[in-house]
C-alpha cells in the first residue's frame, strides 16, 4: 500500500514510539524497486522508496526529462504498491536528492499532485514524504524553497510531509541551525516538518577514505530540540549510512532515527552481482550457444541480482528493527480517520 503524505506521518510516528527505523532506499530502476518492496514483504516491514534527481533522469525512467522520470516512477511504485503482493507492505515514497535548476519546478508539481492516466482514468499522485537537496544552498534558500513548497501544497489544498535537512556532510550541524530552519518553516507554515536530517557525524558515499565520527547524542540532541520546536514527535533521518557498522546503526536508532537512508552500497551491490553474472555467463554471449537467449534477457540478469540483493536489503531492515512491524503501522492506519 502506497501511503500517502498524512499516512506516512502516522508511520515515521510508529516507528518513533517503537524505537525503530524505516530503511529508505535509493532504487534506479523497476526491478530494484520490487526487489526492494519483496524484502519488506518477507519481513514484514514498512519501508520507503526513494529517488533522487539523477534516477529520475536515468534511463529507467525519464531518460533526461525529471517530470516524466518523476510521473514514471509514482505510476510504477502506485500499481507495484497496490498490487495483491505488495498490499500489506505500508510503503512510503520520497524526494531525495533533488537540487539545481530543476529543484522548486520539480517538487512544486509534485506536492501539488500529478495527474496520471490509467487507461482513461486519472490519479492524482504525489510523494508520500518530500524533502531536496540543499547541499548547495545558504541556510536562507533552503528555507525559501521550503516555503515556497508548503505554499504550494496550501494552494492546491493538498498535505505535504516535509524532511528538512541541512549540513548532512559537514559534520556536526549546531543546534542552533535546527532553531533557525526548523523553527523557521513551523512558525509560517506549521505541521508540516515530520523529519530532520542534520549531519550526526556521517556522510554520503564510499569514497574508501576514514569515516567521521558518528555522534549518537548528536541523533538524541537534535531529536529532543526538533521536538520542542514543533510540539511534536520528530524523528533523525540519517543520511550516509552505507558506511556504518552494524552497532553504530544500532546506536542510531536508540537514539531518535526513524529513516535511514541506504544508497551507494545498495548501488554497490547491485552492480557487483551484474559484473559477476556477464562474467560466468559470458560464453553464452555469442551467436550459436545453447543458453544465449536466457542469458541475454533481462529477466536472468535481474533474478541473479536479487538472488544476492534480497538477503542484503533483508539484513538492513532486521538491523534497523523493522522486521515484523508492518503490523504495527497497519493497526495504527486503521484507526486513522478518514
């Protein structure tokens, strides 16, 4: 079930209250997506798809043209989501990396809703939870463009569920930045912020070079300041997690995340396997060999990948302590008034 932006709140609260973390992973294409989405349903959990410009724009979706790669992407996820497999997989769906000319263009459609056609008949989607990139921004544009977003959504009498961020990558971001920005959106735009992502002492990528030192009190500190500001639960969510260890993640979500963001070793790892594939199946990539069809179809290629993805993506969600609590963020759907 695909959530929407109201929903989704009532899951990243869920998984506050019961110490636990949605893992957010970055699928570039249709088949990482539903490899994705079939190791929440193995496990029971509830778990976030995410995307970022440069997937949008990829081949799998927009092939350059982000509007189309975005309305690709929500279609897909929508019926994969909705499908009789998937149904009981509470799935949220989020803006990542978004940045650069495209950003307020972008994400301005998308809180107000695009309108998809199935077959004659039109859906009005849009992402569950939305945040951008603002790796690149003063502290005064990202809260422009926050703003200008929740505007949008006012205008269009629609919900939006915000992830602000600022400084993921700059070690320890001052709480006073949090006062700024957080306050900053609640006190002209209020309800809307439901995550923060400050850096806690990550950071993205697998450059090989010496980790920062991750700071769990930071998670704890923001966490409690988030809190006051909006009058609300607010949980961390943790960008550059593919190079922490299995404690330091642990540690994480003691302390406050309620999303973990899982990119460049879910990449890393998909790709590996496809490298493997093509080099023991190589022989068969020729004119005449007896398997070369089922080698060269995409099908083969991707179920050896998930062969060696699922397990992982499954570890991940067991680490954050997601298995098993789907059922908890059904119940509390439930009883969501509608």
């Amino acid at each position: 079930m695909l959530l929407d932006p109201h929903q989704s709140r009532l899951a990243l609260r869920t998984a506050l209250e019961h110490r636990f973390a949605l893992l957010a992973v970055n699928a570039d294409s249709p088949s990482a997506v539903y490899d994705v989405l079939e190791a929440a349903r193995r496990c029971d959990a509830p778990v976030i798809i995410e995307t970022s410009l440069w997937q949008l724009q990829g081949r799998s979706f927009g092939a350059g043209d982000a509007a189309l790669g975005l309305a690709r992407y929500l279609a897909d996820l929508a019926v994969l989501a909705g499908s009789e497999r998937f149904a009981g997989v509470p799935v949220l769906f989020h803006t990542d990396h978004v940045k650069g000319p495209v950003t307020v263009p972008l994400l301005t459609a998308a809180v107000r809703g695009l309108a998809i056609d199935f077959g004659g008949r039109t859906a009005l989607l849009a992402p569950s939870t939305v945040s951008l990139d603002s790796s690149e921004l003063s502290e005064e544009e990202n809260l422009r463009i926050l703003r200008l977003l929740a505007d949008a959504a006012e205008e269009a009498g629609r919900p939006l569920t915000l992830e602000v961020e600022a400084g993921v990558d700059d070690g320890i971001t001052p709480l006073e930045t949090a006062r700024d920005l957080i306050g900053g959106i609640e006190r002209t735009h209020p309800g809307r912020v439901w995550l923060w992502a400050p850096g806690v002492g990550t950071r993205h990528g697998l450059d090989g070079g010496e980790m920062p030192a991750f700071d769990p009190q930071a998670v704890a500190s923001h966490r409690e300041l988030a809190g006051d500001l909006t009058g609300r639960p607010i949980g961390i969510a943790l960008h550059g997690s593919s190079g922490l260890p299995e404690t330091a993640l642990g540690e994480a979500v003691a302390a406050g995340v309620t999303k973990v963001n899982w990119s460049s070793e879910s990449l890393l790892l998909r790709a590996q396997a496809a490298r493997d594939y093509y080099r023991g199946q190589g022989d068969q990539l020729e004119k005449g060999r007896p398997r070369f069809k089922t080698t060269a179809m995409d099908n083969g290629l991707q179920s050896f990948i998930a062969e060696r993805y699922l397990p992982a993506v499954e570890a991940r969600i067991r680490i954050l302590g997601g298995a098993g609590r789907a059922r908890l963020v059904r119940e509390a759907l439930a009883v969501l008034p509608a």
